[in-house]
C-alpha cells in the first residue's frame, strides 16, 4: 500500500473508533515512519484513547520531538500527562499555547473542562464524553483536495493581503486601536480563566490541615498553613510570583497534610518566568543566605561583576560579585549557565536568574537565565 493510502486509512480506523486497527496497520511500518511526525502522533492518540498511556507517552514524545511547534501534539500531551495525574504539568503546556496565541479558544476550553470535572485516570478520560472536544480532530486530506484547497487559499490570502494593505493605509489609526482594544480583551479574559482556576484549588472543609508525623523544616498551625495557603492564591492572582514561591516554599517543608502540599505545587504551575523588562522584585542576597529554602526557585535580577570563569561539561561557571560595580558588595554566588556567553573576567553585568538550592548538600546556586554586560555604575 503506498504511504499516503496507509496513512489516510489509519485516519479513517481512528475516526471510526478503530484504533486496534490504527496499531495494527501502523506499527509495522516504523522503519518507513520513523522520521515522519504523523506517525507517532496518530499512533499515541490510538494508544491514549485505548488507555494504554505509557505506550501514548512514547508515541507522542517522539511525534514532539519532530514537530514541538505542532498545536495538536501538544493538546494531546497534556490530555496525557492529566489523564496520569499530573494536572499541573498540563495547565502548564495550556497556558503557555495561550501566551503564544496558539488555539487559544481550546486551552481556555480545556483548562475550565478539566477545572470543572478533573480527570480520573484513562478509564474515566475515555468513558467521559465530557472530554471528548478536548482531543484534536484528525482529517484524511487527499492530494487532489490538498492541492485544491493550497490553491484556494493562496488566492484569499493574496487578496486579503491587499483588501488589509489597503485598510491600512485608509484607517491606520484605527486599526491600531482596536487591535490594542481585542489584544486587551484576549489577555483580561486569559488572566479571569486563570484566576478562576486558581480560586477553584482550595482547602476543604473536612480536609486534612496539619501532619503530625514526620521531620519538617517549619512547624505551623492550622490557621497559619491555612493563612499561608490563601497566600498563595492571592499573590498569584496579583502577579507577584516571588512572594507566591516563598509562601509555597514553606507550605512544601512544614507539616502541612500531603494534600496540601499537592495543592500548593498545582498552583506553582502558574508562576512564570519573567524577563529583564517585566520584573523588578528585588530581593537581597544575605537575607536568601539566611533561609535559602524559603527563597528556592524565586526569580532575582542583579548587577555586580563576574570572576573565575571555567567551562564544563557544556556549563559555564563563575563567581557572581553582587553588588561590586556599585563599590557596595552584598555577597558572592556560584552562577551557572548552559548557554554560551561573552563575558571576561571582571566583566560588569547583570543577570537574571533563578536561586536554586540543594537542603541536602547546602549548596546555594544561581541559575542565569539572561546575562547582559553594564557600564560600572560611578560613585
């Protein structure tokens, strides 16, 4: 059969709920699909609608491996990884498409579906139609109708290329308004989906506060993991990630019942990296030093110089002095990169970065996100 028919056939098992028959038909043929995105895809979707996840999660890791940018492999990932309970790795995966304008009507879609009505395993994902609109269409497109429909498309797209070139030029201001105008509605509607989705993970009535078995790092009360909890939620909603990572930071090491914790890592998948425009916490190094754990995996932005720089193992390191181009020293951290930079010893830059801290070893380290060189600020 030629490669085009088995596809297109393995398309039609897959819509007609054959998907033992998509396996079957497709599985052999790996040495002529082992490079060819589709392949994987369709064979991880057969596989996850069958409950079989372990084997999806293959398919469908390599299907994104050849094609990351691929809406659809992505959508089906995360109906994978929350039909494995890992919830907060797929609200992860939704809300990043929704920041790179990417099917943004079904992330939202899928994030209130799952917020609404959480997936209880594979069994209850496939007997569920509720959850049905969540997995992506599959279409066979024959090359006749391929080519027929490329054609179309280059002529609307030529002439709406003109129509807009023409609006433009007529109504340039206008046009910028209201796309500023949509572009404002996109994101209040995006940051109400998730400040929903943040207010709906909360703490029980009958639920379980405190452990009172263990080794923890903070002891509280009730009403204080409570209080912590509740933190959490507001600093996230009010786009003060930092102080949301430290209230979970110390949920996480305290006694806090398992389930609170749990709920306290969903809600850390909200917190996002910023950037050197954005954000502008600024945190001192020696009070991180003196509860490092509280402060890992916050977000920093320092200036000072670098010094003993050596490259390993494709991972730059080298004394970060924060604070010196100010003559105004705060401390000194191992920094480590694994991009390339352009920097000599004593150069003056600034760095944003994320602390991480190991408890076991003690070892605190500053992972650099962005690193820029700066002019030596004068007295």
């Amino acid at each position: 059969m030629e490669p085009n028919k088995l596809i297109n056939k393995s398309i039609s098992y897959y819509n007609s709920q054959k998907y033992s028959d998509v396996v079957k038909l497709l599985e052999k043929e790996i040495f002529l699909y082992k490079n060819y995105y589709f392949y994987h895809y369709i064979l991880g979707m057969s596989y996850l609608r069958m409950g079989n996840l372990g084997t999806a999660q293959t398919y469908l890791k390599k299907a994104y491996t050849l094609n990351p940018t691929e809406p659809d492999v992505k959508q089906s990932i995360a109906i994978l990884l929350a039909a494995q309970g890992k919830e907060d790795k797929a609200i992860q995966i939704w809300l990043k498409m929704i920041e790179e304008n990417q099917e943004i009507q079904r992330s939202e879609f899928s994030l209130e579906t799952i917020r609404k009505n959480p997936i209880q395993g594979a069994l209850f994902l496939n007997k569920n139609k509720i959850y049905a609109k969540l997995f992506p269409e599959i279409k066979v497109e024959t090359g006749q109708n391929l080519s027929k429909l490329i054609r179309i498309l280059l002529i609307i797209a030529s002439l709406a290329f003109l129509l807009i070139a023409i609006f433009l030029l007529i109504h340039s201001k206008e046009t910028i308004k209201l796309s500023l105008s949509n572009s404002k509605i996109k994101e209040k509607k995006a940051i109400n989906n998730i400040a929903a989705y943040i207010d709906d993970i909360k703490i029980n009535d009958k639920e379980k506060i405190e452990n009172h078995e263990g080794q923890f790092v903070f002891i509280l009360t009730e009403t204080e993991i409570k209080n912590s909890f509740q933190k959490i939620k507001t600093h996230l909603k009010q786009g003060k990630d930092n102080f949301a990572r430290i209230e979970i930071n110390k949920i996480l090491n305290s006694n806090a019942s398992e389930s609170i914790k749990l709920k306290a890592k969903n809600l850390a998948s909200f917190i996002s990296r910023p950037n050197f425009i954005t954000f502008d916490d600024y945190l001192v190094l020696k009070e991180i030093k003196k509860n490092p754990l509280i402060y890992s995996n916050v977000y920093v932005k320092w200036e000072g110089i670098a010094n003993n720089i050596e490259k390993k193992d494709n991972i730059t390191y080298f004394d970060f002095y924060v604070g010196y181009n100010k003559n105004a020293l705060e401390g000194i951290i191992t920094t480590k990169t694994t991009f390339d930079i352009d920097i000599n010893f004593k150069d003056y830059v600034e760095i944003l970065g994320q602390i991480d801290y190991d408890y076991n070893t003690n070892i605190l380290t500053l992972n650099a996100i962005t690193i820029r060189k700066i002019e030596k600020q004068k007295n």
